[in-house]
C-alpha cells in the first residue's frame, strides 16, 4: 500500500457526525447533495454502465487500489481497499476489495440509520507513504 489511514483520527471524526453529514443519492432518507461525507462510486460499476446517465465528478470514483467506507459487514462502517482481485470479508462473503478495518461497528446507534452506499474517506485521514 501506498498509504495509511489515520482510523483513530477518522473514528473520532466520524462520531461527531449526523446522518445528514452524509452525502447521498436518490431513494436514500438521509439525502443531501451537499454533505460533508462524499458519496462514491466503485469504478467497476462505472465500467459496467450503471452509472450511463449520471456526471460523477472524479474526486467521487473510487478506483483500484483506493480506500473508502462502505457497509460491508452490516450495519457498520468500515475501510475497504477497491481491488480487481477477490477477497473474504470477516464474515465469509467475497468481494472485490480488501478488508482494511472497521471504524463504526453500530451506525443505527450512532446515527439512527444503518448508512448503505460507498463513502469517500476525507483525505486528511490519508496519510502517503513513500
């Protein structure tokens, strides 16, 4: 990996936060365009058209080798790395990305909703290596 991720630091950060906060998009209660948690979209499903209609800026595509928070083991909020090669989540399931850690473990806790989507980590709490 070229980077790490500051989990402490986004933990704290993530706690402090709203539903709202949340950037979404259609047919999601928590709708805003304008959140401070950007909404992403996987560069496979870009490849395979899902997404033919919609003008997706390119700091919200989440390409291979990038991190981003996503609800993989359910009703939580952990870092994945996107990846063409398949691995095993925790809990068994396979996935075209590799598990890095989980930062939220109860988002219907914490927010009062479980947060479906991918969600593009803030870039302060990446951290380049060489």
């Amino acid at each position: 990996m070229k980077f790490t991720i500051k989990i402490k630091e986004l933990k704290e950060y993530l706690e402090t936060l709203k539903a709202d906060d949340f950037q979404a998009g259609d047919g999601v209660s928590f709708s805003n365009p304008n959140g401070i948690i950007k909404e992403g979209f996987s560069i496979s499903d870009i490849e395979k058209g899902f997404y033919k209609n919609k003008n997706i800026p390119s700091d919200q595509i989440i390409n291979y080798g990038d991190s981003f928070l996503v609800d993989a083991l359910g009703n939580d909020l952990s870092i994945l790395i996107k990846s063409r090669r398949k691995y095993k989540l925790p809990d068994g399931r396979v996935v075209h990305a590799k598990y890095y850690g989980t930062v939220i473990k109860d988002c219907r806790k914490l927010y009062g909703t479980p947060l479906n989507g991918y969600w593009i980590i803030p870039p302060q709490f990446i951290e380049k290596t060489k």
